[in-house]
C-alpha cells in the first residue's frame, strides 16, 4: 500500500473500533472532502471487506451486492459526461457492517456523483422521469392585518412595521424584529411565519431570541414582548435559543397542549402530526415542558393536576399520544437520557442523519423536504437503518442511497415516491 492507504487505512480502523480522536477524526475528514483519495480510499475499504471477517449482522448475498455494486457504479460513471460531485460525508460508523453498507453507498469516495437518468446496480434499475431537487430557504410572513408577505421573493431590508417594531430581511435570507424603542406607534400585534414542505428560514425574535424552522412548520409571536413572559406558539419542528432574561420566563406552546418553560435556553421541540410523539429535545440550560393549566390534564380525585418534567442538558421529554386526549393519571412524559443528539439537529445542521430507525421514519424527513407523497407498496422492511446525507442533495441521488442500502425498490411517479 502507498503512504497515504496505509495512513487511512489506520484511521478507518480507529473510526470503525470507537478509538479515532478529534484530531484524527479532522484529519480523516480533510482527506476525504479534499477528494483527491478517492481512489485510495477505494482501495482501503474494498481491501477492507474482502481481508475483514464478516459480522454475524451481515449476510453474505448483502455483502457480494455491496461489492457487485460498487463495481457497476465505477462503470456507470466512467461513462457519464461533465459527473457532477455529491461527496456524502458519514460522521460515526460503530462496526464493520456500517462500512459494508457505507461503500454500497458510494459514500466515503463520492461514487455518487452524476444524476442519471438510469442507474443499474446489481440488476436493479432506478427509474427517473425527472428529479426533485432539495428544500430551500422559503417561508410566508402573515402580519397583524393579516396581510402576507412571500419571503423568497421579498427584496431585502425593511418588510414592514408592526407598532415600534421594524421587520428587516437580511442579505443571509434571515427575517429579524427590531424594536425601534419609540412609543405610541401602535399596539402590540401579532405575526406568523410558515414555512412549507421544502422550505425552512430562520427568524430573530424582538427580544433577541433565533429560531429555526424546519419544513411544513410555523411560530406564532408578538410584534413586542411584553408582561411578565415572552409567549410564542409552534407546529412543526423549531429550534429556539433563547435569549436570557430573568423577569421575562420564555414559553413555547406546543400543539397537543404542552408547553416549554425557559429562561434562556437552547433547545429543539420536534410537534408534527404525523409524528407518533412529541419531542423536546434541550441542548442547553434548563426547560420545564408540561401539560399545563390550558393543555390536557389528568384527572385526579376529580381534580385536574399539572404534570411536567425537569430537562438536563442532553436530555429528551417524549410525550406519547401526543395528538390525542389524555386521560390517565401517570406521567404522559417518558425521559430518554442519552438521545443521538446528531440526529435531533441534523435538520438544523443541513443533513439527514439517521441511526437504527425504520423506512417509514426516514421518508417522512423526505416527503415534508422534497415535498413529495410516500407510497408504500407490499410488505415493507423494518429494518434499522444508518444513514447520513446533505439536505442539499436531489432526491434522485437520496433514493439510489437508499436502494443500495435496503432491499428495497424507490420508483418516482411526477411528485409521489412509490417504495416497495
């Protein structure tokens, strides 16, 4: 092997044993994104699977079809004019298998990188009639008139004015409440931004306060933060860090009647309707979440009492059934611990990342971003899958991944993806 096999041959071995350090960690990922190995990096890990024995996990027909295709695809592209580039960056790997499924990927050494029309691996072809590209920054502003401004296409600097608030629209795309400080310029109003499936924007609150809207989602808030706590209201997925302030208590209302109580704080709260739970997720600080005096309650002694929980930094409150009355008298919260906080804020951080979870799970990430329908057909795998790629790739070159990886088939009909 030359020099540079042998260095990341050794620091794929310390990936793969839970041993790399940070420093190593960096300095895998710059050869890697440097994109100048690929064919050495090819090398190392196809050496890799033919000397390294083989996990009880993984069959012996999923590793010939890893091996088949990763030949087929080097073909495929030798043809392909002008390929266009798609480096998928995978951040940890816990076993040999993950590298198995990692190289039928194409993804350490950018195998995925043309988009077209047809891709065969291993006898199994990938049809599609035209692609879908990513989501983007796309959101709807509904002011306190109820008028609405289309933030994609808004030029930037100042939208409006709500009372002594200016509503300013960045260079970066970001909307931004900017209170002038004057007074008697009107009430206090209120002000929705929505984003749609393939959409997410960022916004900066009066009190300083920057929230992150992931796609098909919405916070309701007021022009100027006023009384004695700073209320907002949420659907969807929304990152917050919160602005600290002491006499001012931060709320968020989430649908299902719970809420998060903040001082100053950052934390992710995932609230869709097609999403079996609720789950706020803290980064930083402390929260509070709670069924409180306006949410469900439980019924006691005839009594309605409030539950609510305690978060650590680190920790997640799932609150089950959340679309559904609840009427029990236990606590509706279940804590994990220890949640995979990549995958709590890959949304945020432009990737899809997802560790030991269900096709099902996965698809519903790209139906709300791809602003596609998910059809399934046939009887349908459970199989836990580990998975990571940008946000900002065609949805063409997410379902090849994904067929490699499973033995599942991904057909494209206009804007519906059939998985069977």
């Amino acid at each position: 092997m030359s020099e540079n096999q042998l260095k990341l041959q050794y620091l794929l071995e310390q990936l793969t044993n839970n041993q790399i350090s940070r420093t190593e960690f960096n300095e895998l990922f710059t050869l890697v994104n440097r994109g100048e190995y690929e064919e050495d990096i090819k090398a190392v890990l196809i050496e890799g699977l033919r000397n390294e024995p083989l996990p009880v996990a993984m069959e012996q027909e999923r590793l010939n079809t890893v091996l088949n295709s990763i030949i087929t695809t080097s073909q495929v592209q030798e043809q392909v004019e002008a390929p266009v580039r798609h480096m998928i960056f995978w951040k940890r790997m816990k076993a040999v298998a993950a590298i198995v499924l990692l190289v039928g990927a194409g993804i350490w050494f950018g195998v995925i990188r043309n988009t077209p029309k047809e891709v065969v691996t291993n006898d199994k072809k990938t049809t599609l009639t035209k692609d879908v590209a990513p989501g983007g920054n796309k959101a709807i502003l509904t002011l306190g008139d109820n008028s609405t401004i289309v933030l994609d296409n808004a030029a930037n600097g100042q939208l409006a004015q709500e009372g002594t608030t200016n509503v300013m629209k960045s260079k970066d795309g970001m909307i931004a409440y900017s209170p002038t400080g004057g007074a008697g310029r009107g009430a206090v109003s209120w002000n929705t931004l929505t984003t749609p499936r393939g959409g997410q924007y960022q916004l900066v609150l009066p009190d300083g306060s920057k929230v992150w809207l992931n796609a098909a989602s919405s916070i309701k808030f007021p022009s100027l933060f006023t009384g004695n706590e700073r209320k907002v209201e949420m659907t969807g997925e929304v990152y917050f860090e919160v602005a600290k302030n002491a006499k001012q208590p931060f709320k968020v209302t989430i649908p299902g009647g719970a809420a998060v109580e903040v001082l100053g704080t950052h934390f992710n709260v995932n609230a869709y309707d097609d999403e079996e739970t609720v789950k706020t997720t803290l980064l930083e600080g402390k929260v509070i979440v709670k069924l409180g005096a306006e949410s469900r309650k439980s019924e006691v002694g005839g009594q309605k009492s409030e539950q609510s929980v305690v978060l650590k930094p680190g920790e997640q409150a799932v609150l089950a059934e959340a679309h559904s009355p609840f009427t029990t008298h236990h606590s509706p919260f279940t804590i994990d611990h220890s949640p995979d906080l990549d995958q709590v804020m890959a949304w945020k951080n432009g990737l899809f990342h997802f560790e030991n979870v269900d096709i099902k799970t996965v698809m519903r990430q790209i139906s709300r971003w791809y602003d596609v329908e998910v059809e399934y057909k046939g009887a349908i795998s459970n199989e836990p899958l580990i998975i990571e790629i940008p946000r900002n790739t065609n949805l063409s070159d997410v379902l090849k991944v994904l067929e490699t990886t499973t033995a599942l088939k991904l057909k494209v009909e206009g804007k519906k993806v059939i998985v069977m």
